[in-house]
C-alpha cells in the first residue's frame, strides 16, 4: 500500500455500533475457557474442606486412586512447592494464601481447598472427589459480623487511609438544627458471572500455556511464573472470551494454580472448571457490612457534619477491606468530616473487588441517611443535594476535573417527572399497592494506569492493534477498535483489534473502570507514533510498519503536574410499588443520568448502565448470602436460594446522560463500567420509604421485612 495524504470522513465515537465479535457469540464460534479442547485433556476437580477451621490429619487417597479414570490426587502431602513470597503489582501486597495451594494442612475456613482429584473425565474426576474422605481436627471458629465489635480496626486501601478526619464531629452535631444518626446494614453478595471460573493448562514445546477466563492475561501469566518459580518467557495465557468477571476474575485462583500444578505433574493438558456452588468460598465476594452514618444541618440543610463508619469483614489470613466511605469522601462536605473503613477478621474466606468496591454499599447507606436528613428539614431531596454540592474534593481540598452532578439531578428530574411528587410518604395508591419514588446519587473513582500497545499499518491498508487488554463481556473490544479507527480516520472495519493473550503488548487488566481509558490512551499515543513514521508517497512493506507506545511518562505525569479530583457522577430515580398485604415490592421504572465524559460506544454504554441499575435492583430486593454460624458456611450457595433479579424483576429501565467536557483531560475517556450499580438500592429504599412511610435500613428489602416493619409503625415504632 501506498501512505496518501488526506483523512477518509469518518467518525465512530460517539455513534452506536454492535459489537466487533456479535456473529462469533451468538453462533457459538466464540470459546469460552470451559469449552477448549485439546488431545489428551484430563479434567481436575477440587475437593473442598467440610469445616470451617482446623487442621487435616489425613487424607485418604489409597481407595479413590483405584477408581476407574482416576490419574492423580494432589493435596498438601504431595503437592508442588509454591513461591508465594512476592509482592502482587497495583496491590502492593503478598497474595492471598489461598492460591498457595496445598502448601499446608491448616484449614482456615469452610470451602478451604484441600485436595485436586485428576482424572480422564469431569464424571470420573466429580465421583472421585466425592468419594475421597478427608479427616480433621475442627477447632472453634467465628463467622458474625457486627459493627459493634470490639475487635474491628480500621485498614488503608487502594481507596485511601483507612480513617479521615477533620474538624470537631460532636461539637458541629450538637450545633446542628437537624441530626440523622442511623445505622445500615448490607449482605455478602456475590459475582457470579454467566461463565465459570475455568483454566485449561498444559506444556508444549518448552512453554506452559494456559486457556483462561479472567480480566488480564498478562497480569495472571506474571503470577503464574511467579508462584511456579518460571521464566516469565516461558508462560502464555490467553483469555480472547470472557463470560463476565465484575472482579472475581481480577485476581489469580486457585483453578488457575491447580490446572497449571496438574499438568506440569502429569505432562498432559488439564482444565478444572469450578461448578457454581464452588465459587462461592473461592473466587472472592462482597462483604457484608455494618455502616453507621451520623449527618448534622443547619435549618436551610447544609452539613455542618458528616460521619461515616463501616465495618466489613474478612479472613485471617488475607485483609481485605469493603471502602464503604469511599462515596462520602467525594460528594459532599462538612466543617467536621469523619470517615472509616475497618474489618474484623473472621473464619471466612477472603472477599475481593467487586463491582464497585466500596462504592456500592457506601452509596446505599449514605444515600439513604441523605434522604432522611431531607424527610427531617422539610427540604426536597435532589435540593438538599444541591445545596450542599462541594467546590473542592471535600478531603483532598483538590479541584474537580469535572463535577456535573447537579446536571445529572436537574435533567433525571425532568425525564421523571420530579416536580408533580407528593413529598408526603403513603400517599399514592394504585389499588392495593402504595406507590412511592425515590433518588440517589452516584459516583465512581477515574483512574489511569500505564499500559503499552502496538499498531501495525498493513501493506493492504488495514491496521492491526495489538494490546493486552480483556474484553469480560463489556464490550471492550468494539469501543478500542472505534477509538483507534477515529485515531487513524478510517472506518472501523479496516482495523483489526487483538487483545486477550499475554503475548501482546502489557496493559492493565480490566478493574475499577481504568480499562477503556487507559488501553485507549495507550493506542492514541501509538498511532501518534505511527502517524510519525508514515509519510505521503511512502509505501508500506509486506511486514508492515508498527509503531509502539509507553503511557507510563505521561499517566505519573498528569498525577503530578495536574492532581484534580476525577470522577464519572450519576443520578438514580425509582418508583415502587409495594403491597403491605404480602410485603412485596416491584419496581415500576427507573432511570439513570450520568456523567461520564466522552461516551465511545452508546449501544454498549447503555447496556453496561442498564445492567448496573438492574444489578441495584438486585441488591436492594434480593441478592443475599447467609452463612451458617454452626457450619461456617453460605446456605444454599445456589442460584435456588442465592436469589437474584430476573426478568419479571425488572422494570422500564432508561439510561442517559449529559454532556461531561473536561478541557484538561488528555484522554476524555472515563470509563462507565461500575457507575450503573453505585447508587439504585439507594433510590429503591428511599422510594420503597416514600411509598409505605417506613425506612428500611437493611437490604435485601424482603417480604418479611417489609410485613414485619409495617406491623412496627402500626405499634408506633416507624423504623426497621
């Protein structure tokens, strides 16, 4: 090909397009990890402890190596050593000692992983690891979390310190016209994406190759040849298709550590799938947590106060805390502004990210405490907000990049019909339901992470992008393959988009919303380059021409020479229905208005909104996960007993948004990922309040406890 001057007129950012990879998903080509077949594939299958805390004293392999198939049996007796002394990238932190597989007899909790029964079949293997019989020593052990533990100690995150304080809290209190002091309480909830956790490993030609579905094969491959003490030269993981992750996948499991542990014993190919009762104990969850929340106002409602305490819980052997306060840190200030995130360390497995860390069950308790404060100065809701909108980050002092909240509430408030609300609650009735609305805020932390790429123009005039990004369903790959045909100005067909292989150029993996920002950023600045090297005339070889990118310089240097507060923003509006006959409530409509800076694609942006509002919905009517005090583990880990929203659940959903500029910012991307589900459970408690006259301040919103609640305010107490 040769190079000519000139533009084609084109533009694909900001129009709706499906997606690059649709026809391979919907026709079945696409392959999902479980699904890799390979000649002589054995199938591995993990054996998880009964107790939730003790020590093996045996286990006992004799019989079951003489069932039919059966190949191996690995456990701590004779299992391959583990380098587990490392420091994680992003973390900063060892690993959890959970992927320190079979390294010890120590059981710290229930769903511990004791053994990998290998066999020629996944039946064989299942029926031999059910057969297998291990012996312990049980020891007492503590599952229950509450916030008034004493053993509760506040931990720094990613998020920030672990306590923020400034001014005199009880002094600006007992000043204050108005006082909210409640206390809320959210579940443990779990991932569970479509796709399994799944890992298919095996040698070949001097190189471990592992077929996996996680959120950067890059970042697993560097763990793998760490913990296996190999040359990281010699490992390759790839991951081209991936069923959902929402974090769970963000880490390295120990499906991955058992597949690659089997195969290199064995010398044949092995996959361990994980069934969905075992991804409740070992691919992380969400914490329950115990928030109380304490606001004080002057009469026109501006905070003088605002305190903000969560307690999450975690394992004895890994900390890992839910940053609750996150949100409170962001959206609003006060002369006297406290904040905490602390952990009790229980006998439970380790919770990890989750869509949204922090943010989700942040927002709920906070949005909920806003909405009474609101109730209590006789203010509307969205006004309150108003009136107490920061100039500055309310505890970095830094300016925003952008804050276009208030925006976000005045143009929901249109689009709902806002303004014809009865603010009195119990009002509203459509035959035996009482109907109520309800808002909220949102808001999600903006990051850049360095990454590289490389961009390849091709001798007959298409462009190849190599990145080592993840697509976990989000639609990420047809979003960068827009960027980059913007970037080049062609149309998106003559651009070809390879990511999902550690192989590629190293990127971040797909987490806390960094990753269209910051893979798009790496490409930009790669066809800056490529730019460079073309020339009008010039003809491009049959190898092509490739131009690479470094985005470390240039990210250290906008935290430095350009530190703002940057955050996407939201604003949630709900409408219940709710039956005081059987405690039920249906969510009518809801919507979503965001600000998110430059929205690449509208199709798939919709999508991830609307699935973080319906995400919302399920977490403020249904998701629930109940460990058993006497066993230590969750009941009904299932999805018979863990509920969540189906489509009968989910109502007329509308996502927008409203223009979010911000002149400063070299990339203008955001990231949309987590945003849609900071914020709904709070707009349906608050309408759920409106509707009945009653707060609910635990979630899930169940039946029970809207009947019990309803016969609480009939006795005269009006909270539950």
């Amino acid at each position: 090909m040769t190079v000519t001057a000139g533009r084609e007129a084109t533009r694909s950012v900001g129009t709706s397009r499906v997606r690059v990879e649709g026809r391979e998903k919907v026709t079945g080509e696409a392959r999902y990890a479980a699904e890799v077949l390979l000649p002589d594939l054995a199938h591995g299958w993990l054996v998880l402890s009964t107790v939730a805390r003790g020590r093996i004293r045996s286990v006992e392999s004799a019989p079951v190596l003489d069932m039919p198939g059966v190949l191996e049996i690995l456990h701590h007796g004779n299992a391959l050593p583990i380098e587990a002394d490392f420091v994680i990238p992003l973390l900063g932190t060892p690993p959890d000692p959970l992927i320190a597989l079979f390294q010890q007899d120590r059981v710290p909790c229930a769903g511990w992983p004791v053994a990998l029964v290998v066999a020629e079949t996944s039946e064989q293997a299942r029926e031999a690891a059910e057969a297998l019989v291990v012996h312990y020593e049980t020891e007492p052990h503590d599952v229950r979390l509450a916030g008034g533990r004493p053993d509760a100690v506040p931990l720094d995150s990613l998020n920030g310190p672990g306590v923020v304080e400034k001014g005199d809290l009880e002094a600006e209190l007992a000043a204050s016209d108005f006082v909210v002091d409640a206390e809320y309480t959210t579940p443990q909830e779990h991932h569970n994406p479509m796709e399994p956790h799944a890992a298919v490993a095996r040698w070949h030609d001097g190189m471990l190759e592992v077929v996996d579905a996680n959120q950067g094969s890059g970042y697993i491959a560097q763990l793998l040849a760490q913990l296996f003490s190999l040359d990281p030269a010699v490992v390759r993981v790839r991951a081209e298709h991936v069923g959902g992750g929402f974090g769970s996948k963000g880490q390295i499991g120990v499906h991955q550590v058992a597949a690659v542990m089997a195969a290199t014993v064995l010398r044949r190919p092995v996959r361990v799938v994980l069934t969905r009762r075992q991804m409740f104990p070992l691919t992380g969850y969400r914490s329950a947590t115990a928030q109380r929340v304490r606001l004080g106002a002057d009469s026109d409602g501006r905070l003088r106060a605002l305190s903000h305490r969560s307690v999450s819980m975690t394992s004895t052997t890994y900390d890992f805390v839910e940053a609750s306060t996150t949100v409170a840190r962001v959206m609003y200030d006060a002369a006297a502004h406290h904040t905490s995130n602390e952990i009790v360390r229980l006998d439970v497995p380790t919770p990890t990210f989750m869509r949204s860390p922090g943010e989700t069950p942040g927002a709920f308790a906070l949005e909920s405490a806003l909405d009474e404060l609101a109730e209590k100065c006789g203010i509307d809701p969205i006004e309150l907000r108003v009136r107490n909108e920061p100039d500055r980050g309310p505890v970095s002092g830094l300016p925003f990049s952008s804050r276009n909240v208030v925006a976000c509430f005045r143009e929901g408030a249109r689009r709902f019909g806002w303004s014809d609300r009865d603010p009195r609650p119990g009002i509203r009735r459509d035959g035996r339901w009482l109907i109520g609305t309800g808002t909220a805020a949102a808001t999600h932390l903006v990051m850049s992470v360095p990454s590289t790429a490389a961009v390849t123009a091709e001798a007959d005039g298409t462009f190849t992008v190599r990145i080592g990004a993840s697509d976990i369903g989000t639609g990420a790959r047809t979003a960068l393959t827009m960027v980059a045909a913007d970037a080049l100005g062609v149309v998106p067909d003559r651009v070809r988009m390879h990511l999902g292989d550690s192989a590629l150029p190293q990127a971040v993996i797909a987490l806390g919303s960094t990753g269209t920002r910051s893979w798009g950023w790496a490409i930009r600045t790669a066809i800056d380059e490529l730019r460079a090297m073309l020339t009008p005339g010039s003809t491009i070889p049959p190898e092509g021409i490739t131009a690479r990118s470094d985005t470390t310089a240039a990210v250290v240097g906008l935290m430095q020479n350009a530190p703002k507060e940057r955050h996407t923003y939201g604003a949630h509006f709900a409408e219940v229905a709710v039956d005081t006959t059987t405690g039920e409530v249906r969510v009518r409509r809801m919507l979503g208005v965001f600000a998110a800076g430059q929205i690449v694609n509208p199709l798939t942006a919709r999508s991830q909104l609307v699935g973080g509002m319906i995400w919302g919905v399920s977490m403020a009517l249904h998701e629930e996960a109940v460990l058993d005090e006497a066993t230590g583990s969750v009941v009904g880990a299932d999805f018979a007993n863990y509920h969540i929203a189906a489509h009968a659940d989910v109502p007329s959903i509308e996502a927008a948004w409203v223009d979010d500029p911000d002149p400063d910012d070299p990339v203008g991307l955001k990231g949309i990922g987590e945003l849609g589900n900071v914020g709904p459970a709070a707009a349906i408690a608050n309408a759920v309040w409106h509707a009945t006259g009653v707060r609910h301040r635990h979630l899930p919103i169940r039946p029970d406890r809207v009947l019990s609640a309803q016969g609480d305010a009939v006795r005269g107490k009006a909270t539950r």
